[in-house]
C-alpha cells in the first residue's frame, strides 16, 4: 500500500494534517491541491509532494485520491467543474471524507464508475488531532471490494474503522450521529446556564451530572469549556447547523417527527445568523448564559 | 444511628424498598404509613414496624421519618392537611426524598422550624433496584448541622450523597438533572427512530454512537430497550414530564431560553396525553420510530 501514490485535495485542518500522518507513516504523498494555492505550495514542502496547478494533474499523479472538502457545493465543484478529478480517472480510487448529504455521494459513485474509476464515502466523526495521529473515527460506503482494498491506508488514518453499507449510507449514519451530539450539546448548554442562573456551583453541577443519568461524552468534552467560555473551535457551530441540517432533511423524507433535532438545528442556525458560527459547538452556551449573547 | 425510631411515609416502589434497605442494614424501621392501607400493612409485617392508622402517628411513634412522595399536592397534604406529619413534631427530622419544586422543600423547612423540628430535602437520582440496596444518588439540601447529624444514615441509603446547599437547592439541582437526561433520552429516540427508517442496522448504529461525542449514559441504559421496545418502567414518562416542567418553570423565572427542554417536554406531555405515561422514559421512541405510537 505504501508504493501507492496518493493524492490529497483540500488541505485545510483536516486534509493537511491527514497529509502529515500519512506522509509520517511512510506513504507516498504524490500531489497535494487546494483552492489556496499558498496552502498547497507550503504543504507540499512540507510532505515532499508537488502542488499540482489542477485537479486534473492531481488524478494524473496519484492511484488514490482523498478528498477532504467542506460542503456539497465544493464537491459538486471538484467532480463535475471544468476542472475535475473525473478526467483521466481511469483506475483510481477516489476516497470521499466529509459529511455531506447522502445523495451527492451516490452521484459522485455512479460518475467514478463511467469512468472507470472507484469511489468510496469515508465520512469522520473526529477532529484535528486525531487527523494528525491517524486516530480518526472512520465511516465508510461504497464497494465492499474497493473497501477492503484500501483498508491498510483506511487503518493507517484510523483508530476505528467501520464499512456501514452502499454509497451515502455513511453519511446518513454520520448525520444522526452528528444529529445526536448535537442535542447533546445544546441540552448541556441549557442545563449549566439555568444552574449558573440559580447560583448553583457549576464545579459541583458539572461533577454531579457526570454522576446521573445527565452524563455525556458531550459533558466531558464541552462542560468546562461552556463554563470558562472557551470556545476554541474542533467542530464549528456551523458545521453542527450543517450536519443537522442533513439529518433534519432525512427525518423529512422519511416522516419522523424530530423535534428536538430542529430546536438544535435553530440554536446552531442563530447563532451562525449571529456571527457566531466559527465557535467551537461548545459556543451555543453564549446563548443560554445570561449577560453572554443573550443581554 | 441505629437506635433511633425511623418512619417512612409513602410506601411505593421507592419508599417500600428503602424500608426494606434500612431493616436489613438494623435499623429500627419503627412506623410505617401509606394512603393504601393494605400495602402498609403487608410492608410492616415484612419489616416488623408499626403500620400507623394517620400521620400525627408516624411522628409520634419517630424520631427521623423519611417522606417519598410523588408530587407537591402530596407534600402538601402530609404537612398541612387536617391530620399530619408537624403535630406533635418537636425534635424530629424529617427528611423529605422526592423531586418536587424547590418552593414546597422552603415552605416545609419553614413550617418544620415553627413546630420545633428540623427537615432535610434529599433528592434521589436513582431508580428502584438503587433503593432496594442502598445505592442512591442522593442530593441534599437544608441546614448543613442538620445534614451531618443524619449523615451516617444518608450514607447508608446511598452510594452518592452530595450536600448542595439550603433547602431548595437539591431539586433545582435534580430538575436540571433530569432536565439533561431526558434531553438526551429524547434526543436518542430520534437518532434510532431515524436510523431505523432508513434501513440502518440498529446494532451497528448503537455501537457507533457509543464511539462517538454521541455516546450518553442514556445510550447504555435506554438505547437497546428503546430497539427492543422494552419499556419497562424505572424512571416513567410522566415523570420525565413532571421534572422537565419543573426545570423549564425555572428556566422561565430566570429568563433562560431552553427550547429543547421544552420540545422534550413536550414529547413527554404528549405521550402521557396518549396514555403512553406509566412507559419508562425510553418509551419516548414509540414517537419517533414509523408503525409505532406515530403510524
């Protein structure tokens, strides 16, 4: 697997530093590309690849080609654009790691197989660091045999890796997954921002909740920073609007009713409106603490 | 500890079984009292303690009586109905286990010290099996002097005893307590009830969850049950209602927007509006799972 050249395109906090892990374990980091041509110039010295002028001249220097970009748009953008990966594509794998909607990653499947290429979904429910040290929280889609033939590289980004279905099937599960923390987090918010406002002792509250039924992963991670307002961002409060937005959009087609799913998507929703959405998720306590937001 | 005359009033499955608890551990379980006279009777044989005809009984035949009851009307009743628990009550503890609103645990703190005797309010946040072995979660508010001289006997109801503050605080700490989890409970319902509806594997997606920033101890209590549609009832729905009432009435007073608070309460509302209130809390997913409760 490590003979493989790989191919990188979006190089932000994610995609850049699941470059340094892979070129750190010993892969073959061939071509990196990223929009900011500055961003791809810096981080192909860094990893000794070459920073290629288009997509195109990505998938012609790479058999395995991650795409780590933000939305559906920037997807639609980089498969179906003038520019794109689709070109010359023949025999290459196309790794897709980002939360978007199931849908676009059924197309961008079909469009990889005319031309004769594979394409897998690798949805992340992780962060910065666990891209760096290869400790992701992998989900993915797609062909079970195109998945079980990157699975060294999958692991080598992963420290748990699951194959959940067909194509969008990932991001389906990393929606409500996604869905899910994200009530989490807003329901803390609500619980330590009444406390705060009855002059409970947040320490003890915080201690207490961790102790009860109330205890959450969301409450280790984010309890003491909605309390000190620390809000520096690992998952950004737009993103939670986004992959709540996703799950929302599911629960439709299907009819079920999720209430609170759509409390916490107008929560993230007001507080991007708001200028607010580059927060941490922790940061939608700015709107349950009196005197923060809220005045 | 041990020497002094305990009573219990309110013998349903929380007050029966620390009854229960206390006479296995030696304690003189001395009276005992509930509305339905046939289950007092049929406890104090069990236990070898009195079964009182009236409440001026139990604090005669008392020198600490532990109180369970259900909601404020009942608190009411005990302490300022015709016959109750205050005649007589020079030099007794009471100490009152049930979450009800912080204003009744003032109101009979208050009243407590004009008839010369104490109380403690002692929130639980643990279910029927925890009371029958002396494993409560116990939060305590009122006079701290008080709460130390009854100290060993707290201790051995419980395996968490945490003392908060005067008289009121516990509840406001367990309605936020409960405010949390039934949130998250809620919260639950709907990633599965989505899942489910999009042909996920169940088993998988629990599993996933509890990997993730989604994991919840509500995800390892309720989340197979609310697969299983096993709602056995530890912690009902109607209570579930009840606490989130409470909860969002602070929350009102103190001018803190919870919107998911109230969209769980909401949820618990309408399913005891259904009929659906004696569930166990995780029966919040007969809402969100097609051909169940929704159809």
């Amino acid at each position: 697997m490590k003979d493989k050249k790989i191919g990188l395109v979006g190089l932000g906090r994610m995609g850049g530093n699941m470059a340094r892990c892979l070129s750190d374990k010993g892969y073959n980091v061939a071509a990196v590309y990223d929009l900011n041509s500055e961003v791809a110039a810096s981080l192909a010295t860094e990893v000794k690849a070459t920073a290629c002028a288009n997509l195109a001249a990505v998938t012609a220097a790479s058999e395995i080609v991650l795409t780590i970009v933000t939305n559906d748009a920037a997807m639609e953008s980089i498969f179906f654009g003038e520019d794109n990966l689709l070109k010359g594509a023949e025999g290459r794998v196309f790794i897709n790691c980002a939360t978007l909607t199931p849908a676009i990653h059924g197309r961008v499947g079909a469009a990889a197989t005319d031309a004769g290429a594979s394409s897998l979904e690798a949805c992340m429910a992780s962060s910065i660091p666990q891209a760096r040290n290869g400790e992701l929280f992998l989900m993915v889609g797609g062909d079970e045999t195109v998945f079980e033939s990157t699975k060294p590289l999958l692991d080598d980004l992963s420290e748990a890796l699951h194959f959940v279905g067909p194509a969008g099937k990932a991001s389906e599960v990393k929606a409500l997954v996604n869905m899910v923390m994200n009530i989490n987090t807003a329901a803390l918010a609500e619980g330590l921002g009444l406390g705060k406002a009855l002059g409970l002792d947040l320490e003890m509250l915080l201690k207490i909740l961790g102790q009860t039924g109330a205890r959450s992963r969301v409450l280790e991670t984010d309890g003491e920073d909605m309390v000190a307002r620390d809000h520096e961002c690992y998952f950004s409060a737009e993103h939670a609007a986004k992959d709540s937005g996703i799950a929302l959009k599911l629960a439709e087609a299907q009819g079920i009713p999720t209430p609170l799913a759509q409390a916490t998507f107008d929560q993230y929703t007001k507080m991007t409106a708001m200028g607010l959405g580059e927060l941490d998720k922790s940061g939608v306590a700015e709107l349950t603490f009196k005197g923060r937001a809220l005045s």
